[in-house]
C-alpha cells in the first residue's frame, strides 16, 4: 500500500436500495474527473463465498469481471462510472473472509492460538482492503448491507479500526441516508438520519459526509439540523437528490460540493473537475430525437435488477443513435407460436438474454422464430444465441427437436451441447468438464478472446478482426453441426482463435441477426457504447422508419 493511498467507507443506512453502489461509483467519478485515480471495492455481508450461485431473483444480475469472477451488479457500476481496474479482490463477502481464515487456521498459521473475530477476521477484512491500494490515490469502499444489520459488523468494527492504522487524514467516513418528504406533515423529516447516524456513532464510526437520499434539494434550514443532530459540519451534508438518469448522480453530487469536501477532508491538492463530457451525456439521454422499442424476452421480467448491465448497454446503444430505448419486458412463458405476434407486434428489435434453466425456453424459441421470419432485429446473448441456433436447425435446417443439451439431453440433435473437452487460450490448456463437476466450477468463465469473420454484421460492428469478451457459460455450440447449419444459411461469424469455439452466430439474408455466446453487456459503457449494442438499436431504428 502506497503510504499517500486515501481511503473513503461508504455505508448505508435506514433502508437498503438508496444507491449505495451508484454514489460509491459517482464518487469515483468525481475523483477521476479531478486527476485521482480509483479503485472501488465491494464488501458484502452475506455468506455466499460469492454470488455465482445466487439466484437472480433475489440478489439481482450476476456481474462478471475480465479475471472471470463471478460478483455483485455494484461492481458494474464501478466499470461503467470509473476507470477503475476491478478484479477479483474488489468483491469480498463474509464468506470469502471465513473462507480464507479458516483455511489458515486449518494450515496450522495461527500457531494453535484461539481464532476469532476480532482480531483474525477483523485483520483479513484490512488486509483484503489494502489488496486494492497499490497504485491509486484513492480506494473507495462500500459496505453491503444497512447499519444496524448483525451480518456487517465485522467489517464495520474493521472499517473503524483501519482510521487509526491508516492515518486519520487519510480516512473518510460517508454515510448514505434517507431523508422522506412525508406528504401529511408536508415536510422532509430528518428523525431516521439522526437514528441511523446514532447506531453508526455506537459502534464508533463518526460520518464525516452525509448523503441524504431525497426527492428534492434540502434547505440550508434542515441541512443545519442534520448537521448538528449528527456532528458534521452544513456542507457536509449533501442532497442526494432523486434523479431521471442515474448518469446525472455526479453532477448532482457536484453541484451540492461532494467532491470539494471530500479532497477537502481528505487533504488532496487536485485540478478543478472537468465534467463536460458527463454534462453532454445527460443531455443526450435525457433529450434524444428518436426512439425505439425493444422487447426483452426472458425469465426474470418483474426483477428489472437481474438485467442491469443489459439495461444500461441498452440505454448506450441508444446515446449512440441519438435515441430513448423503450425496453417491454416479455415473460417467455406467456409466449407461445399463438400469441408470438400479438405480444412482439410492437417490437423494432427483439432481445433474448442470457439465462439458466427450462423454464421459458420454448417461448423464447418462438421469439427467435418470429424475429428470423419476420426480419425483425435479433440479439441473442449467451442463452439467447443457443435459443437461436436451436430454432434455426429445427425450422431451417429440418432437425425436428433440436436442443441445447442443458434442457433436452436425449435430443435427437444436440446442436449446442456440453463440450468435455476444449483448449482454453487464457490458461493456454486443455480444459476438461462434466455433468458431475462442481456447480459453479464448471463454466467458461471471464475474457475470452475472439477471431472476427469479414464481411459479416459483427465485422461491421466491431471494425476489428480480434476482440476480447466475457463469458459466462456451460454449453457450447456443437461443431458437428456446423457445415450443416451453414449450408443452410446460419454464418459463424466469430470463434476462439483455434475455430473450435463458436462465439457469433448470424443469420444470411436477415437485416441484423446475430448471437453471441459471450456477455457484450458487461463492457459497454456509457462514454463508450458496445459496438454490437449501438449496431443493433442502429438496426432496430430502422426497421422502425421502415413501418411508418
Ligand atoms: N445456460 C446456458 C449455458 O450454461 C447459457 C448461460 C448464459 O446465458 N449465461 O451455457
């Protein structure tokens, strides 16, 4: 750890979902904006070592980093706001922590003294912390969970100590809030920040900025209550105002003098924020000229959540093109070759996602079908693409039943199946797996590099001959199929350098086909949107002016 490394703990409050993960990320913004570099980190209170097996109803979207380890959706935020370079030690869980004291203990490391939480678990939790600090100005750290949780206080009592090791100039407190409007009283009530800045005061931690989470600016009135029930000082206490565009949370945060309090505290000499570009791009999303609908057809539809990066790809896509991204998400299991029509009529381009499990996917096989005859833009991610090939062999290539594997495993045509065998480019080995490995230890997981075909839509998109994305998956496309498939139509635009890996699919003769068995979503950013992403609303735009 650099000895000039400056620390800031973002903890929340009150409630969960205030956008704890958003303002960790916005403050990574505003810190970049002014020279600093970051990194962001994630602490989460739960067991899971991590949160691959998590289901997504539950705990929203799976985020996946370059390494290949499988985190929480924050950490996308931290890649879509920042430069920051995130890795596997940018998430730790409870269980991760346990997992790695325990180990030691079972190693003998301890010497046979009593291991405990303070100060073995409370040590790992710094130590984890200080993985991140080389080389940065400034590490930012959310801690997962609100205060008054039973689950975060290892990591809060660890957080609290790290000031006295580190320096208190080089230590920041900022503690994420609620502040209700409360219609009856016709007032914002500041009661549930005093109790909740009481219950962090009580383990030890004094907040140094207070975000107040609210649907309108404070006045210098309430902002001098706050600020001293809770003992900061007025411009400490910063207006986290409600906001259409989560792009705008910095320049909210901005105008209210995060950034200024924080160098300020934290003793930082730094150029003024240049933040035109953030400036620009609210604009654009907020006032764009064209819109386009897109029906996002999966399983997860009533957890917007489970498809945030997706989500925001989309919304790049549409800056891109100048245009608002209406997304209609469409349960798979309502769609049948009936209802097809009826419930995608609306469609300009057609999304299927990636996904897990049975459930749906002969509604999403209907989709396919329908975007392919119908010449509707298509983008199938992961699932999606396997949903694709499954539907073009059955309908095109007359193999009644195709199937991936993964849900029919006596299918006649195994057109994506489950590969035992394969050469990894990243670890440069033979990679082996079966039906009895490990859940979770058996996918293709992380950066994968990919060989572009010419003359293809994903060529066009990517303008190189070489990229790099991320993957998230068990079953693979089954080459035995491959010339068959072809001479039918179906073009196999990208593989893994050696061709054993198909990465892309599209479909000949189609305005925008195309499938990927990679995860695009988790490298778009906003000042920088994912080709494929901007080629599809591109497409989809114009298949929308075709209809008017
Ligand atoms: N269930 C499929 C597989 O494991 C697709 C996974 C995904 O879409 N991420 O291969």
């Amino acid at each position: 750890m650099a000895s000039n490394t400056k620390f800031i703990f973002v903890t929340g409050g009150v409630l969960s979902s205030l956008g704890k993960g958003l303002a960790s990320a916005a403050i990574g913004t505003l810190l970049e904006s002014r020279g600093l570099t970051v990194t962001i980190q994630k602490l989460d209170p739960y067991i899971n070592v991590d949160p691959g097996t998590m289901n997504p109803f539950q705990h929203g979207e799976v985020y996946v980093l370059d390494d290949g380890t499988e985190t929480d959706l924050d950490l996308g935020h931290y890649e879509r706001f920042t430069h920051a370079k995130v890795g596997r030690n940018n998430n730790f869980t409870t269980g991760k922590i346990y997992y790695s004291v325990i180990s030691k203990e079972r190693r003998g490391d301890y010497l046979g003294g009593t291991v405990q939480v303070i100060p073995h678990i409370t040590d790992e939790i710094k130590n984890s912390i200080k993985l991140v600090a080389d080389g940065v100005d400034v590490v930012i750290v959310e801690i997962g969970g609100t205060i008054g949780d039973i689950e975060s206080l290892p990591f809060l009592e660890a957080i609290r100590q790290f000031k006295a090791d580190a320096g208190k100039d080089n230590v920041l407190y900022i503690h994420l809030t609620l502040v209700p409007y409360i219609a009856t009283a016709g007032e914002v009530k500041t009661k549930p920040t005093q109790h909740s800045v009481k219950e962090l005061r009580s383990i030890g931690i004094q907040p140094d900025i207070l975000l107040c989470r609210t649907d309108q600016y404070l006045s210098k009135e309430i902002k001098s209550k706050i600020a001293l029930f809770c003992d900061v000082s007025v411009d400490a206490v910063i207006t986290a105002k409600d906001v259409e565009c989560i792009y705008e949370v910095p320049l909210i945060f901005h105008k209210e003098g995060l950034d200024n309090k924080i160098v300020e505290l934290l003793n930082i000499w730094t150029r003024a924020p240049v933040l035109e570009d953030w400036e620009q791009l609210v604009q654009s999303v907020k006032a764009p000229k064209h819109s386009v609908n897109i029906a996002l057809v999966g399983k997860y539809v009533d957890l917007t959540d489970s498809y945030k990066s997706l989500n925001e790809a989309l919304t790049h896509g549409g800056i891109a093109n100048d245009a608002r991204v209406n997304i209609t998400f469409v349960d798979s299991e309502t769609i049948d070759d009936k209802s097809c029509s009826q419930l995608l009529v609306d469609a300009d381009g057609i999304l299927i996602p990636g996904g897990f499990g049975a459930r749906g996917v002969e509604g999403k096989i209907c989709a396919a079908k329908y975007a392919r005859e119908n010449k509707v833009p298509f983008f199938g991610i992961c699932l999606g693409m396997q949903i694709a090939v499954a539907e073009f062999a059955r309908n095109v290539a007359e193999m009644p039943g195709a199937h991936s594997q993964e849900f029919d495993v006596d299918t006649p045509y195994p057109v994506i199946y489950l590969m035992v065998e394969w050469y990894d480019d990243k670890t440069g080995s033979i990679q082996r797996r079966d039906v009895s490995s490990d859940k979770g230890g058996t996918m293709r997981l992380g950066a994968y590099p990919c060989i572009i075909k010419k003359e293809t839509s994903a060529f066009r998109a990517y303008g190189v001959a070489e990229i790099s994305e991320r993957h998230r998956h068990r079953y693979e496309f089954n080459n035995a199929y491959k010339a068959v498939l072809e001479e039918k139509g179906l073009v196999v635009s990208g593989t893994s350098p050696n061709g054993e890996l198909v990465e892309m699919i599209e479909v000949r003769d189609h305005p925008w086909f195309l499938g990927c068995q990679f995860h695009p979503e988790f490298k778009s950013r906003p000042m920088d949107p994912h080709p494929l992403f901007r080629e599809f609303i591109r497409a989809a735009l114009e298949h929308a002016a075709t209809r008017t």
